[in-house]
C-alpha cells in the first residue's frame, strides 16, 4: 500500500489504465452515449492513453526542469501526451482531467488524501469548463461524483481517498441511464462514464495493491445495422471535425463562441500556460459545414492535425471476412478540398506532413487496414515511411501514389469495404492512375520549360507535372488545357477552383465544356487550394 503517489506510481497507473481500457474497449464501443448509438469511446480513450504513455516512457522534452516534483513532471507528460493525442469527445475530455490533476499535484510535495480530493475537484472543474455546454449522465457526473466522495472521506490516507473516489464513480455511473433518457432506453451505461471508472479502478489498484470488487455494469449492446454513430451530440450535425491548434487564450475565447454557432459537442482544451502566451489546444466539434470550423481555426492561430470524419461513413459493414476494420487517410492542402475528402470518409492531413504526423493521423483511426493517398510527388516517401512504421504496430497500410486531390476523389469513389483489403487497394490505384489531372496556375519567375519560355505572371497549365501550355488570360490557358485532355479521351471532368481563382472560373470552364464536348460531364467544386486557381481531373 503506498501512502502517496510518487512519479513511479504514475507510470503504473498509466500502464495499468491503458490495459484494462484495451481490455474493455470492445465492451465501451458498444454502449451508448447520448443521442445516438456510440461506436468508438473505447476506441478514442485508448488512442488518448496511448499517446499519454508513449509522452511518459520517451520523457518528451516539452517541459522544462524547472524544480517540478518528479511526480509532477510525470503527470504533466501524461496530461500532454494525452491532449495532443486525443480523439473524439471523451478523449478530449480524458485529457482535460488529467491535466487538472497535474495541474493541481504537480508541486505538492508529497500526494496524500486531501491532495488527491483536491486535484479530482479541480480536474471536474476543468472537464466542466471544456465544454460548451456540458450534460449530466456523462463522464463529467461521473468526475463530479468522484470528486465528492474524495472530499468527503476528509483523510489524508491515499488509499482510502482513491477507493472512495472509485466507488462512488462506480454508482455514479450505474445512475447515468436515468440521468439521459437516451441511455434508458438503451439500457445501457455512458461510455466516456465507464472509461473513467476504469481508470480510477486502476489507480486504486496501484495505491492499494488489490483491484477493487465493484460490479461491472451491465451492457445490452442495441446498435441496429448501419445506423450512423458518434460519441455524443445532435444527429443534425454530419461531420466530427478535430485538431490541434496554436493560439492564444484571447483567440480562442473567440473561437468558442463561433463554433459554438456552427454544431454541437464543442470541446475546446489547452495545455498549461500563461494567458498572455500562444498555447496548444484540442479542438473538438461536430458540424455541418466543415469549412467554416477549419476556416475558424485559421482565424484564431494555426491548426494542424486536422481530421475530418463523417459520421454516415462510420456504419459498420456487413459481418463477415471482409468486415475488417478498414480507413483511408489522405493529404491535402485547402478547405473545400478537405471537406470533400472528409465527406468521403477519409481522414484529412494537411499538406507536407511529418513521417509522425502521418503516423499519428494513421493510428489515429484504429483500423487494422489503412489506405494512403499523398496526393503530392514529395509526400509519397513520407507516406511510405509513415506506412512502414504502421507496420511494425500490426497496422497493415497500402500507399496509393496519388500525385493530385482530383486522383484520391476517383480513388476514393471506387472503394467497397466488401472487397478483400487488396483488392480494393488494387482498385483504388487503377481508378487513380485512370484520372489524368492538371494544374494551372502563374509562372513564379522567369523560366525556360518544354512548352517554350515563361516570365512572371504568365499563366502556365501543367498536365501530369509537365508544362504543356503558356497564356496571359487565366480563363483562355483553363479552356486550352482541359482541351488537350479531353482530346485523349474523357467522359468526366471534376474542377477544383483554387483560394484565389477569380469568380466565375469553374463556370466559364463548364460552359466552354458545354459548347465543345456536349457528352462530357463537369463537376465544379471550391477546393480553395493555395497557388493554383485550377486543378483539372478528367476520367
């Protein structure tokens, strides 16, 4: 039994958490959260303890030795590993309570009861504040209750403290289905709820050396067949959009109150820091228009990491041996684009990432079988690298050499989870090696190229990464070059207009379309990519 919580004890409560949530993460994927069925708590609480644990084992030097205890550097890892690997809703919310016991234990100099009551309050009040409109008969009763009973057994005997604060999590979490209706008629408990005793169950067992013998809740699993899930919210809104962000903590108060005009389940966390100074959040959001809550971000200081899911495309597929869980994640640079891949399914990464961003973004998705589209020449070894290293953590992962955003569309079109995982990669490749694509945009400096010398301002069309025209009219050099690629052969044209493509373009293209190639069909989207006023695809 140990009478207070030193740095080593904490690697074990992460360690011993993060086990028995893996243990239940099928069991917490299959409760229900309100308003509609819940497929992935478990799954996003075991992603956001991994990353607390892999922050604690590597000692990220993202934190200064500046005299804080040993306990206090190791819970301050495990809060920031947590937050800046956080998925979904209770992940966020995960991170946020551990970042309240940091905060609150971090210079204690030795953590006994009362130190440990006082912390679980202040983590409730951070949970609380996280979110923009918080409800009962989720985790945050189930903190709140916690922290109450810790208060209350006035001891400072750890063990004695921790046991308490279990157990009345426990009960907490046995009343939360008649706290939401949604969960009463379910039968069944609230997921981020049940998570959270089980890391409370493991800090006891830490702290006393014996596991505690509450009963285990009962599940009634009742998801009917593709039915869309989410962790919480209202099923009005379609897209869960996420990332990290750098900002300050005035930028962000405004941040919150215009996502909080956009969707629902808005988390917003950050990391320990001075007002006055840039700090980094957790952005969490369910929304309609994926665009205006990226664009938000941008607003407010610079996001990465922005993931982007839709929750119809989260069905689960026919049982069965192509039933695997299945992911495409896919790097690409400007709002509408990102919102077209996003409404495919596929998690976005913003352009030129990191061999670790892309591997975040990867094991972020908790599918045992994950599609890689670059969409970029220069992204494809990191794509690769990113691949490898997926490997040696048992995800399997196929890199489709898409070199344009208009090659992952076609791509992503032709994928069926019905399809054995190969096959659908060999699929995926043929449909993106099928899609010729283009690029317009204005010569940056004085060139000599295979279509003859450029000065600057010129307008150059590049088709499959070579410069195939040179004009002085935008709209002209747009008509000419999607000619030519029409000129081989092509029944569809898909336009993605760039951030600074003046009005009208896509549509003075689909009109030229129109009048020369009566039979082709034209799909024009905002794509609002950087440089290039024009991306062309042609099938």
């Amino acid at each position: 039994m140990l009478d207070t919580l030193d740095a080593a004890a904490v690697g074990r409560w992460c360690a011993s958490g993060l086990a028995a949530l893996r243990r239940h993460q099928g069991e917490i994927d299959e409760l229900n959260v309100y308003p509609v069925p819940d497929g992935d708590t478990g799954t996003n609480l075991v992603l956001t303890l991994t990353s607390a644990q892999q922050a604690l084992a590597m000692e990220l030097g993202t934190l200064p030795e500046d005299g804080t205890t040993p306990h206090g550097r190791a819970l301050r890892l495990m809060a920031r590993g947590a937050l800046l690997g956080a998925r979904g809703n209770s992940g966020v919310i995960l991170s946020q309570i551990l970042h309240g016991l940091a905060d609150t234990l971090g210079d204690v100099p030795a953590v006994a009861g009362r130190a440990l009551a006082a912390a679980l309050r202040d983590a409730t009040t951070a949970a609380y504040a996280a979110v923009a409109r918080p409800v009962e008969g989720t985790v945050l009763s189930v903190v709140a209750a916690a922290a109450t009973a810790a208060e209350r057994a006035d001891s400072d005997d750890l063990c004695a403290v921790a046991r308490a604060a279990a157990g009345e999590a426990a009960r907490a979490l046995a009343r939360t289905p008649g706290q939401l209706p949604a969960l009463g008629r379910a039968g069944v408990v609230d997921a981020g709820g049940r998570g959270l005793c089980l890391l409370l169950d493991a800090l006891v067992e830490v702290v006393t050396g014996e596991a505690p013998a509450w009963p285990a809740p009962v599940v009634r699993p009742v998801r009917p067949p593709l039915t869309a899930v989410r962790e919480t919210g209202s099923p009005e809104y379609a897209y869960e959009v996420q990332f990290l962000l750098d900002a300050p903590h005035e930028a962000v108060t405004r941040l919150r109150a215009e996502l909080a005009t956009l969707g629902d389940s808005l988390v917003v966390v950050g990391d320990a820091g001075s007002p006055a100074e840039s700090t980094t959040w957790n952005v969490h959001v369910h929304v309609n228009d994926v665009g205006a809550a990226v664009e938000a971000g941008v607003a407010a200081g610079r996001p990465y990491r922005i993931s982007v899911t839709r929750f119809a495309d989260q069905a689960p597929p026919a049982p069965g041996p192509t039933a695997e869980g299945r992911a495409a994640v896919v790097v690409a640079t400007g709002v509408g684009i990102a919102e077209l891949l996003g409404g495919e399914g596929a998690t976005v990464v913003p352009g030129n990432p990191s061999t670790g961003e892309l591997l975040d973004a990867i094991r972020a998705t908790a599918a045992a079988r994950v599609v890689v589209l670059p969409n970029d020449p220069n992204t494809q070894a990191v794509a690769s690298a990113a691949a490898r290293e997926a490997h040696r953590l048992g995800v399997k992962v196929s890199v489709v050499p898409t070199r344009s955003p208009v090659q992952a569309l076609a791509a992503l079109a032709v994928r069926d989870p019905q399809r054995r995982f190969a096959d659908d990669v060999i699929a995926m490749a043929e449909a993106a090696g099928a899609c010729r694509y283009a690029e317009v945009c204005h010569a940056s400096r004085e060139a000599l190229t295979v279509a003859g010398p450029c000065r600057p301002g010129d307008v150059l069309a590049l088709v499959e990464g070579e410069v195939h025209l040179i004009g002085s009219d935008l709209v002209d050099t747009c008509a000419a070059v999607v000619d030519r690629m029409l000129g081989g052969g092509g029944e569809l044209v898909t336009l993605l207009t760039g951030a600074d493509a003046p009005a009208g373009l896509a549509e003075a293209v689909r009109e030229h379309v129109a009048r020369r190639w009566p039979f082709v069909e034209v799909q024009a989207y905002p794509g609002g990519q950087p440089h290039y006023p024009l991306l062309v695809g042609v099938e």
